[in-house]
C-alpha cells in the first residue's frame, strides 16, 4: 500500500490506549527526575510494541479469531481452558478498573491545569460525565464511531503535547544524547515503567478485535502499515512528553508528583499557552484511556463467552469497568503512584506476555504459512531476552543481589 493512500486506522486505538494519564505521569517523572537519559527506553518500547502489536494483527486477520479466542483454543484440556478464562477475565476487568480510575482521575487533573488551579464546582462531576459519555459511547455507538472520534481525540492530543514540547525548545544536544541506551542511578524502575506503560497488554486484545471489522488477510500489509504508523505517531508524542519534563524540570528542585505540576512550573516560564497546551493534552489522553480501558474488556468477554450474536457480554464487561473506575474516583485514591507501580507490573508481566504471543505467532495450525519467519522470531526472541534482562535487575535489586 502506498503511503499517500494511508488513512488513520484501529492503529490510532492503540496510541489512545496507552497515553493515557499513566503515560504522562511516568514521562513526566523520566524527565523530571532524569533529564533526557531515559529516552532509550521509549524508543525500544515503541518498536517493541509495533512487533507485538503485528503478530497480534497477523494472528487476527489469518484465524479470524480474537487473540483470547486464540490463545483459549491453543489450551486443550477443557478444565484448563475455563481456568485461563477465568484468569484472563479477572486480571483484564480488575487492572483495566484500576487503569480507568486513573484515567478519569487524569482527565480532571488536565482541566485543573488548563484552570490553573482547582475547579470551582470540584472533580466529581468531571468523572461523572466522562463515565456518562464512555458509557453512551460503548453502549449505543457503532465501533466505527468510536474509531473515529479516537482518532480525533489522539490528533488534539498529539497536537497538543507537541505544541508544548515546541514552545520549550529543548536544547538539541542533550536530547540526542538520551537515544544512547544506559541506565542513570535510580533509574530503572522508571526506565521499566516507561516500557510498561507503552507495551499494555490489553491493548494487543484491543488491537485485534478492531483489525477484523475493518480488514481481511488480503489487507495484511495495509493494517501492518496503520500499526506502524499510528504506534509511531504515539511513540513520538510520549518522548515529547519526556523532553518538556527534561528541558523545564531537570535540575531545578522542584517536587513533581505529575503533568499538574509541570504545568504550574511552565507558566512563569514558558506564559499560559504553554500550561493550556499540557493540560488539552492531559484531558484528551484521560479521556480517550477512559474510552480504550473498557472497549478492550468488553471485547475479550465477548470473545470467551463467544457471542456473536449479542452485544450483551460486551456491554456487561465494559460497562463493569467503566462502574468500577468511576467508583475509585469518587472514593479520592490518588491515582499517581497506583499507576505508576501498574506500569512497572506492566514491564515485569511483559515478558510472559511477549513468550505466548510469540509461541501462538509460531503456531503453525493455526496461521500456516503466515507463521512467524527466521526475521520475526530474531526479532520476537531479542524482545523477549531484554524485556527478562529489565524483569530480572529490578527483582535482584530489590533483593540486594544488584548494586
């Protein structure tokens, strides 16, 4: 397919997902705390996520299964099968619960910031009718609906933290040397929570379910292409992200728990926009989060219990999600460290994710000749080794095996 013909797909669902509040809050952290020397991390995580993200295309266009309906029929013993169900129902509806508390939470925070400070009527009718408008999406919209005020949503909010990162103007040289992979003191847990953070794994049952309704095997290269296109477009607003931290925050003392307190350190500098710019951004990521969050649950429990003729399911596990976020919210859990500690389960979770991605990829009875390649298994296996190198330091670490 040639590039002038490309049109924003499913692709564009996946950067919604995953810059969320918990994107912006672990970028914002990086380069706060360590200037532009995390920069390596992300751009692994982006690549890393598109290799993922295009077996999981593969794998749904070729079965024309969901990956949970894929990965459950690779099970053959039937009590297994239905604990795996299990397993996947309540990891996914728990965590995406958890990741909606925080994307609401974040909405809200990136109003404050365009406010400039607290909102005159409070937070709650903020997530109130954010949970009313994902709710509505959900239930009543068409899937091509939602793909398309998502893309909307993911332009404003590229647009947005671009914007913000032009009017720091980043010295130049430091951030190039931030490409060079190394790990500063105190580093890695966040170098592995701006992995977790990029890499979600619901999003790869996301990003399959929404290949099926749009293309078929034959337009193979056209999804890969939107999958490369779109998770490189949210690559680069997340290392943005990093870079306004770094070039505004590095060094200068300040106490910084998340972008609302990036925000208050731009306007003196930097003047208003600056401040509006970051907050639209932060509104818009929590918002389409809140949206991705529970249209990725409601596919995978429509795909175990294997209704196709009923949106019930769909509904029912969304709609728990949405309930659940919205709960958490109004209860006030700060959600700053609970998503910062998600993202670095994220990072020690991906390599057991990468492994059975990577051996369904290879399942030749399933996808026959489009089974994984020498090059794809090079590749999956290089993610695999560093994803379990990352894992393996922070645990000796934590358990004083590493300086």
């Amino acid at each position: 397919m040639k590039l002038s013909r490309y049109r924003p797909g499913p692709g564009m669902m996946v950067s919604a997902a995953f810059i969320g509040p918990g994107t912006v809050t672990a970028c914002t952290l990086a380069g706060a705390n360590f200037g532009f020397a995390l920069l390596w991390a992300l751009i692994f995580a982006t690549i890393t996520t598109i290799i993922l993200q295009s077996f999981a295309i593969r794998i749904a266009l070729v079965t024309q299964l969901g990956l949970a309906e894929a990965m459950l029929k690779t099970v053959a013993s039937p009590l297994f099968r239905l604990l795996a169900a299990l397993l996947l129902i309540s990891a996914l509806v728990i965590g995406n619960a958890a990741y909606e508390a925080g994307n609401m939470s974040g909405a809200a925070l990136g109003l404050e910031a365009i406010n400039g400070g607290p909102l005159a009527f409070g937070i709650a009718p903020v997530i109130l009718t954010i949970a009313l408008f994902a709710s509505a999406m959900l239930v009543f919209s068409r899937p091509k609906w939602i793909e398309k005020i998502l893309i909307l949503l993911v332009l404003l909010m590229s647009a947005a933290f671009l914007l913000t990162f032009a009017l720091i103007r980043p010295d130049m040289g430091p951030l190039l040397q931030g490409f060079v992979p190394a790990v500063p003191d105190g580093g890695l847990m966040t170098a592995i929570a701006l992995i977790g953070t990029t890499i979600v794994p619901y999003n790869l049952f996301l990003h399959a379910a929404s290949v099926r309704e749009r293309w078929n095997t034959e337009q193979l290269p056209e999804a890969q292409l939107d999958n490369t296109i779109s998770i490189g477009i949210g690559g680069l607003v997340s290392m943005t992200i990093l870079a306004t931290a770094a070039a505004s925050l590095f060094g200068s003392g300040k106490t910084i728990e998340n972008a609302v307190d990036m925000a208050g350190q731009l306007t003196p500098l930097f003047g208003n926009l600056a401040t509006i710019t970051l907050g639209t951004g932060l509104f818009a990521a929590g918002l389409t989060s809140a949206i991705t969050a529970p249209l990725a649950t409601g596919y995978i429990v429509q795909e175990i219990f294997k209704s196709s003729d009923s949106r019930r399911p769909f509904q029912i596990g969304a709609l728990i999600v949405i309930v659940s976020g919205t709960l958490a919210s109004l209860l006030g859990y700060r959600p700053v460290e609970l998503i910062f500690i998600a993202q670095i389960a994220n990072g020690l979770l991906l390599p057991i994710v990468a492994a059975f991605l990577l051996k369904l990829a290879n399942n030749k009875q399933l996808l026959g000749e489009y089974a994984n390649g020498v090059k794809a298994n090079i590749l999956g296996a290089m993610i695999l080794l560093i994803t379990t190198g990352l894992g393996f330091r922070l645990i000796a670490r934590a358990l004083g095996f590493w300086p």
